[in-house]
C-alpha cells in the first residue's frame, strides 16, 4: 500500500492532475527538506480523498484533496 501511494503520487505530480498539485509538491518538498518525506505529508491526504470517496461511493474529490495539499503546506 505505501508503494503504490507514492507511485500513485508520482504519477499525480507528473501530470500536474489535480491541477496544481505539482507546485503543492514543490512547495511541500521545500517545506520538509525532500521530495520523499513531502510525499510522506501527502499521503495523509490522499488516503482521506480516496477514503472519502469510497465512503460516498463518488470520484474523489479533487477541491479537497487539494485544499488538503495546501492546508499542509500553510502549515509546513
């Protein structure tokens, strides 16, 4: 599960979908001084939309995942 959440992120941060998400990695990655535990951050994040989502049965919510993103790197 760890792995396939940081290839999950991997492939996220490549394509910039959500939009936006690239720069929170960037900003994230700065904020806690490598790409790797930045990914650890986001995780938490991206278990809760895909969580979410199953719980609703919905696509995950891409304005949560993202204002999840960003909460944590105001915080960083």
């Amino acid at each position: 599960m760890h792995m396939s959440m940081h290839i999950a992120l991997a492939e996220q941060i490549s394509t910039d979908r959500p939009c936006g998400i690239r720069a929170c990695h960037q900003q994230l990655s700065m904020a806690f001084g490598s790409a790797h535990e930045a990914e650890h951050k986001m995780m938490d994040c991206l278990s809760e939309a895909l969580w979410q989502a199953q719980r609703n049965n919905t696509m995950p919510d891409e304005t949560a995942y993202l204002n999840c993103l960003q909460a944590l790197a105001s915080r960083g």
